[in-house]
C-alpha cells in the first residue's frame, strides 16, 4: 500500500480528514491542532510515523519503506 492507497482506505473506513496528515497526499487545511501523521524522514529512505500536537511533531516509529510506515498509520486510525 502507498499513501495513495492508504488515503483511500481511511476515507472508506470513515476516518475524519482532520485526525491525520499523509505528506504530499493529504494535508488538511487549517492546520487541526493534533493529528497522526506519516512522512519521509528528512534524510531519505526512511518513513515516519507520528503524532502532532500542540506545534510540535513528534515521530513514534520510523519505517524502512513506504508500504511499513502506511500499514501502521493504518493499524492506529483504524484499529
């Protein structure tokens, strides 16, 4: 799955637009004050998974490809 397809699979399970951001696919705006997200990890070649709150990003798992980091953006907005 790519974030493409991730998008797609939130928004068929009914997942509010504002609980998450997916980089370069789904960046709600205004800007909600808390959400998870997913992105590339400044460096490349990794992803990562997070929550941001207040301003502040901050990243709880990081990912060796794009399909690992979507499958568990997946697994915490839909579980």
């Amino acid at each position: 799955m790519d974030r493409y397809a991730l998008r797609a699979a939130l928004s068929d399970a009914g997942v509010p637009d504002g609980y998450y951001r997916i980089e370069q696919v789904h960046e709600p705006v205004p800007t909600p004050p808390d959400f998870l997200f997913l992105r590339e990890a400044e460096h490349g070649g990794t992803w990562e998974t997070g929550v941001y709150e207040r301003g502040v990003y901050e990243t709880i798992a990081r990912h060796p490809s794009e399909e690992a980091a979507c499958a568990h953006l997946l697994r915490l907005l839909v579980s």
